[in-house]
C-alpha cells in the first residue's frame, strides 16, 4: 500500500495518508508539506530527515490493520495524496470491513467506483471547480469524471462534498455555479468550503449566500490546539 503515515484524534478516530497525485492544484498543500500539519515542527523535522535518509517504508495491510486496532481506531479516513490511486484500496477497505473499522474516503473524485462507494461508510468529494477551464487551469486536469460521478454518486447521504476557496481562482461565484450544480443532484447534500491557507472573512459572508442554494454548506472551524497523536511512523 502507498500508507506512510497515521495520525490518531481524541475522538478515537484516525487519518491515514496515501502517497502520490497525478493532478497539480496550485494550492495543494500535500506536495510540499508530507506530515500532518498539527503535528509539532520538531516531529516534522524529524520525520523530513528520516524521509530523505530512506528510513520510512509503505505499509502493508495487515501492519496498517494491527497498528489501527492495537491503538483502539473505529473509524480511519483515507485521504493523501489520492488514495483511489492504490492499487492496493479495495483489499484494504475489505479487511478494514471484516475488522469493523469503519473507512472513510477522501478523494479529487476522478477514480471512483461501485466497490470504493460500497465499502466506505462516506466518502468527501473534491469539486474543485465546475467551471471545465478553471478546472484545469486549476488542477491540469479535466473534471469531465468528476462531475460523471458526482451524477452517479451525489444523492447518497455517504457524500460530502468539498471545494477550496482560493483568492484569484475560485471565489464566490464559482462556489455558487458548484453548489447549483450539486443541488440539483441532491438539495440536501453537505458542502464544505476549505479556505486555502488560513480563514478568510469572506469565506464566512460566501458561505451564507451559498446555503440559499445548498443549505447544508459550512466550513470546518478549528477547535482548540491538541496536536493529533502520530501512530505511524513510530517514534525511534
Ligand atoms: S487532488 Fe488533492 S492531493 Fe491531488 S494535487 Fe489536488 S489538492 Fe493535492
């Protein structure tokens, strides 16, 4: 599997990140910033230099598995880096299944099938533009699939959707033509509208015109400072 590193909230449940993205937002923040981003700058530094000195190694699956139960995990996000990219996704979403940890996919929405959406408990979908060109411009990539699946996928309540509020790029009108499309799929869909870096007041004022159209949009508001506990890679 492309799994290098684990992080486990106070709430018992965890993130996993995947390695690697074919697309290039402009605003990604996991190519140049590999470690969670809660964690202490000291334990990131750390983790650099034992990266470039080869010393952390992908997991495989029964290790992901027993380090997830041993740490008392009932729910482990997916996300990266792109995870429908593993080869390696369904075979774990299995045996996370048969050992009742419940998965939860985050995802640019290009690679997803039946499998993945059955086997998830819910899956947060990237639209990062509705608009074709923005689109690439913004990613380098068509959303041609993405608004495929959004079609096939958007009327379950597994879905959440996301988008990323970028100053320059994708602004307010660009949210809206997002939420009009996704409620036309499903009114009552979830939308979440990340900032790019930091908060902006204005994502605030967006957010309020959007839920005219899409009434279950928010941002996510951070809460406290508790950095999240590292699982993998284990401390030396
Ligand atoms: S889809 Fe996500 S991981 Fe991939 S380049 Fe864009 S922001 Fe980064």
């Amino acid at each position: 599997m492309n799994i290098y590193q684990i992080v486990k909230f106070k709430d018992n449940s965890a993130y996993a990140t995947f390695w690697g993205c074919d697309w290039n937002c402009t605003y990604c923040i996991w190519k140049s910033q590999k470690w969670n981003i809660c964690l202490p700058q000291d334990v990131r530094d750390e983790l650099d230099r034992r990266w470039r000195e080869n010393r952390i190694r992908f997991l495989e699956i029964d290790e992901f598995i027993k380090i997830l139960k041993s740490n008392g995990v009932n729910l482990v996000f997916l996300g990266g880096g792109e995870p429908t990219l593993d080869p390696h996704l369904k075979d774990l979403l299995l045996a996370l299944k048969s050992e009742k940890i419940e998965s939860w996919i985050i995802t640019n929405s290009e690679h997803l099938d039946d499998d993945i959406f059955e086997l998830s408990k819910g899956l947060t979908m990237s639209l990062k533009a509705f608009d074709p060109d923005l689109h690439l411009k913004l990613t380098g990539h068509s959303n041609e699939e993405v608004i495929k699946n959004f079609k096939k996928f958007g009327q379950s309540s597994k879905i959440v959707a996301e988008s990323v509020y970028s100053k320059g790029l994708v602004e307010c009108d660009e949210m809206i033509k997002i939420a009009t499309f996704l409620a036309g799929i499903n009114k009552d869909m979830r939308f979440r509208i990340d900032p790019e870096v930091g908060g902006y007041q204005e994502i605030d004022d967006c957010i309020e015109n959007v839920k005219k159209i899409l009434p279950n949009t928010y941002r996510i508001k951070a809460s406290g400072n508790i950095p999240p506990e590292l699982l993998y890679p284990e401390k030396e």
